[in-house]
C-alpha cells in the first residue's frame, strides 16, 4: 500500500500544478453552484460529486432527479475498482470547482486531503463517510485460510472500506448526506426530508427481508472463491464466512494450501455454492470446486458495486435494485 501512496502522492503534485492555472479564473466565479463543466457559465445548481456509485445513488434520491437546486455527479463512472483508482486531472478539476464532495474515507481515498487542500472553491465542504459512521467502522480481518502477503504496515489496524454493502450503513449515509445538502440549501430541506424519509423506508423494507431469508435458511455459512468486500453484509445477519482474500486485498494467485482449505471446508460441511464478486473470471471458484469430492457446486456472483459504469446507470442500475438481486443470489447460496 505504500508503494501505492507514492504514486497517487506523485498524481496529485502533478494535479496540483493543473488546478493551480484554473485558480484565479474559476476562483472568481464564487462558491455556490459556481461552475458549469458544459460552456464556463455559472449554472446556478450546488454542485456535488460522489466518488463510487452508492454515494451518488444514495445523494440522487435525497435531492431527487429532477431537482432544480441541485447537480449530482459521479466521479468514477468507468467501471474501476475503486481500490486501483489513480484520479486524473479533470477528476481533481472537477472536485476542485465542486460545491460538495463525498467519498468514503478509505485508505483508497488517501489522495483526497491534497486534492481538497488545492481546491479553488475554498468554501468546498467534504463528506468522509468512514468518520460518519464512527463505530460502526470495521476493519479488515483475516479468517481461518485466507491468504494474504504480509506488509510493513501489517499490525496497524485498517478500516474496511466497503461500508455501502450493509443497507443499515446506506440509511445512515443517506441521513448524513440529507444533513450536508441542506446545510447548503436550507431552503429546500422540507422536500429533502421527505425524500429522504421515503427512501430510508424502502432501505429498512429490504432489512427485514434479509432478515427473514436468512432466518428461513438452512445454512448461515459462505464461502468465496474470492476477495471478500461483504463483512458488513454478513455482520448485519449473523452469517460466517471463509474467503480467500480479505476484501481489498490486490492478490488473484490463491495457495495450493488456500485452495485445499476452502474445498475442505465445503466438503465437511456440505457448502453447496461458491460465492464470487462482480468482475471476477471465476477461475479460482472453479479450481476450489474441482478440488472437492461432489465437484458440482454451483457457482454464485454477488454484486460489490465496486465496477458500476455509466452503462449500467443508464441501463437502470440503482443501490437497491443491486441490493435486491443480491438478496436473490444468497436466498441461493444459503439454501
């Protein structure tokens, strides 16, 4: 990881110097919906931009999608894992000018400090929604078989990022975005309220569906073939798991002693699927299963939201029609 500070530290002095240009012009153009990425002029609308997918679907029901107040823009709409994100000029740009910025607060987000310290609106206001959540935070943990290289920074302690996976954690962050927008634009807080009430209500609507198909399983148990982003998923219910990576780890090689392990695993307790994440090959879920005696465990996808594009925004894609296919896929997976 910290090879990987380097280089981002090395972006941003790079973006630093761009944003530096934009400074004077954009800087007299004022804070409060300042800057129109389209033709130069002052929009009138706030600004805000979300770096990953949840974020920005979770903000884009709070202000609605035809709010006349506000913009809503997400910041990595090509597909990238958030955890390989190297941010790029027009991306610093666009934070720079923006009125509004959430990210999660990550170690992934670790470029964000320098890009906010150079922003030309030096009333810009940011959401680390790691610090939001406070204890509920987890972090990383290695299980029993998971693979993982050690580092230098191995025994300090690392937030898991992926906090969007647990629907109670979305109905908080949801609140707390509410709160942002209408420091804001206190006039329109009434209907930002109520689009708010209304989402948390389907957000806990789907709580207790998780909850009642988890009670109704057979199983409480998964098993990934795979890195492993779901800790807040499967804390919400009482599942256990075993994987072979922790959630952000950058590994794809599973040990031979890794890959008997979790075929161990499955044959003494009767695992029925092997669980994988969105963007994976499956390769390694296929060799885990051929190393069991039945070989003829389903393979199953459960969706990170870690790869969301413009194309699946445009196709529909939303935070709780994703969480719903989800429920779907582990109804399967637990039996």
């Amino acid at each position: 990881m910290k090879n990987k500070q380097m280089i981002v530290v090395a972006a941003v002095i790079f973006v630093m110097l761009s944003v530096l240009t934009w400074t004077v012009y954009v800087g007299s153009l004022g804070s409060r919906g300042s800057f129109d990425e389209e033709d130069g002029q002052g929009s009138g609308k706030l600004k805000v931009v979300a770096t990953i997918f949840p974020l920005y679907d979770w903000a884009m029901n709070v202000v609605g999608a035809d709010s006349e107040s506000v913009d809503v823009s997400l910041l990595i709409d090509k597909g990238v894992d958030l955890h390989s994100h190297q941010p790029t000029v027009d991306e610093i740009l666009r934070i720079s000018t923006c009125d509004l910025f959430i990210y999660v607060g990550g170690e992934s987000d670790d470029w964000v400090q320098d890009a906010l310290k150079e922003a030309a609106n030096k009333d810009i206001r940011a959401v680390n929604l790691i610090e939001e959540l406070g204890d509920a935070v987890r972090t990383e943990e290695l299980v029993e078989g998971m693979r993982q290289k050690r580092h230098e920074h191995d025994d300090e302690e690392e937030a898991d990022e992926h906090v969007w996976l647990s629907v109670r954690n979305a109905a908080i962050c949801a609140g707390v975005i509410k709160d942002a927008i209408r420091r804001l634009d206190p006039e329109n807080d009434a209907a930002y309220e109520s689009n708010l009430a209304r989402y948390v209500d389907q957000l806990e609507a789907l709580d207790e569906e998780y909850q009642a198909a988890v009670g109704a399983a057979s199983s409480r148990r998964l098993l990934f073939g795979d890195r492993f982003p779901f800790r807040y998923l499967v804390e919400d219910y009482g599942l256990d798991y075993y994987a072979a990576f922790p959630g952000c780890s950058a590994e794809t090689e599973a040990s031979f002693e890794t890959i008997a392990f979790l075929a161990d695993k499955i044959d003494e307790l009767g695992i029925g699927a092997v669980m994988t994440i969105d963007g994976s090959d499956d390769k390694l879920a296929r060799i885990i299963v051929q190393a069991t005696k039945n070989k003829d465990q389903a393979i199953l996808t459960l969706d990170s939201m870690q790869s969301i594009n413009a194309k699946d925004m445009a196709a529909g894609a939303t935070y709780l029609s994703i969480m719903e296919k989800n429920l779907e896929v582990l109804k399967e997976a637990l039996g």
